[in-house]
C-alpha cells in the first residue's frame, strides 16, 4: 500500500476491481431486462385468449349456462384454429413468462465440492427431494419461465368438451375443460451468470490490457474463474469448449505481459464465450 501525505493511495487493481463489480451488476440488470422483453415478444395474445375463453367456459357451466359456454368455445377454438394455420410446425405457444435473477450458488471451492458430493451421495441413494433441495442452492442464472399452450392436445380437448355440452354432460364437459387447463406447459430458459460475468470481466480487460496490465490480468483470472463456476454449476458442463476456452484466456495473458497486440484474440475468445452461453441458456 502506498501513502503520499497522509492519504491512502488504492491502487489501480482495486479501483478497477471497483468497476468492474459495478459493471457486473450493471450488466445482469441489462440481461434480464433483455429477457423480460424477449419474453413480452414472444406471448400470443390469440392463446391469451383462447384460454380466457376456456375459463370462461368453465364458469359459465358452473351456472348451468350451456349455450354460452358453447359460445365460448367455438370462440376458443376458433382462435386455436388461426393459432395452427399460422404455427403449424409448433409444439407449443407461450402464454405468459416471467423473468428472475436466481444467484445462490457457493462461490468457496470447498464449500462447492461439498455441495457436489452430497448431490452425488442423494442420487446414489435415491434421494432425490434432498437432491432437488441441493441443486435449488446451485444455481447462478437469469431465469426465463414460460407458461405454454400445447397446441397438440388444447384444441381436440376443446371440441371434445363442446360435444359432450351437445350430448346434455357438462359436468363431464367441465372435467375436460379443467383437465386441458392442467395440461399447459412450463419451459425455462436460464442464461448463467458467471458466463455472463465472464463476458463482462473480459470487456473490461480488453479496454485496460494497453494501460493497466495489472487490472487487466486480475480481470482474466477472475473470468477463467466464472467459466469454471459456470461448468461446476452444470451449466453445459460437458461442453468441450470450457477447456478451449483456457487455453484462449492463456493465450491473451502472456500477450500482455509482453505487450503485444490482443485486440484480434479477445474479439475471437468473446465470440466463442457468446456461443456458449448460448448452448448453455437451456
């Protein structure tokens, strides 16, 4: 630590240390706004509506209210039926998603690999709610979750209710209409954090290798650091490029050190972490 007149000076390192820990949470906060508008894009308001009037539907047969019911199905399916026409290759269409930053995960070596043998000991022994209870605290992600019509099974499901309301069963008819609403489908789509942390560390390191290569270094090591949380978490953790990767971060290292050039090999090694996350954002 160096003094002059009395006042600490910080060195560059940790200053830098200081934005980029700024940077990190700044860039989480971008991604997950990026998701939650991905995720309004995707919704389809004739599903929306296609389930709204199967609820209908369902109410209006609770009050012994047939013809209206019937009317809200053939609305229902009607809106179904231009759901196929335009996504006729589509399991599924989402009908409403939200977005959460899920960062639990142990950061401490030890107390990671713990983690990782009592997963192991859970799964070896058929233990699996102490499993799922092990995995719900190793998980760094901005998080997706999309409620989804299968288009499969929804529409049949409703013609079939509307015959059974012509064949005087809307009791039965009700059944099928809840039964279809419990048919709808959860999917996830998780973007790991310390990827993105990674991403983020290397930016910067870029932007100081020329003028502070201290900074610089400590940047990379934290970001071979992330990537191997990331395949430690599981996130695409047989994925052959991790150890590409390390090998890329090596690279770029002894080329600051002996001042040469990085621009073209940090370009290189940011497109192949952008891949990888994208195979990793299940």
């Amino acid at each position: 630590m160096v003094v002059f007149f009395g006042i600490t000076a910080i060195p560059s390192y940790a200053a830098s240390s200081q934005v980029a820990s700024k940077s990190l949470k700044e860039k989480i906060e971008q991604v997950k706004e990026e998701a939650t508008a991905e995720a309004r894009d995707i919704i389809d308001s004739e599903a929306v509506a296609a389930v709204e009037e199967t609820n209908k539907a369902i109410a209006l047969l609770g009050t012994d209210n047939t013809s209206e019911a019937i009317e809200a199905l053939e609305r229902s399916t009607g809106k179904l039926d231009i759901l196929l026409a335009r996504n006729p290759k589509l399991a599924f269409i989402p009908l409403s998603s939200a977005v959460e930053v899920i960062d639990v995960a142990p950061q401490n070596d030890r107390v990671l690999k713990e983690f990782r043998n009592r997963l192991k000991s859970a799964i070896d022994n058929d233990n699996y709610p102490e499993a799922r209870e092990i995995l719900d605290n190793m998980i760094s992600e901005v998080r997706t979750k999309t409620v989804n019509l299968p288009l499969a099974s929804y529409p049949e499901a409703m013609r079939k209710a509307a015959q059974l309301i012509e064949n005087e069963q809307p009791e039965l008819a009700k059944s099928v209409l809840q039964a279809a609403l419990s048919t709808l489908v959860i999917t996830e789509k998780n973007r790991p954090i310390p990827i993105i942390n990674a991403q983020t560390e290397l930016a910067i390191a870029m932007d100081l290798s020329q003028t502070d290569k201290d900074a610089a270094l400590k940047l990379m090591e934290n970001a071979r650091r992330d990537l191997k949380l990331a395949q430690d978490f599981g996130y695409a953790s047989g994925d052959r490029e991790y150890a590409k990767l390390g090998k890329i971060i090596n690279k770029i290292e002894n080329k600051i050190e002996s001042n040469s050039d990085v621009a073209s090999a940090f370009s290189d090694l940011q497109s192949k972490i952008m891949d990888l996350l994208q195979r990793a954002s299940a």
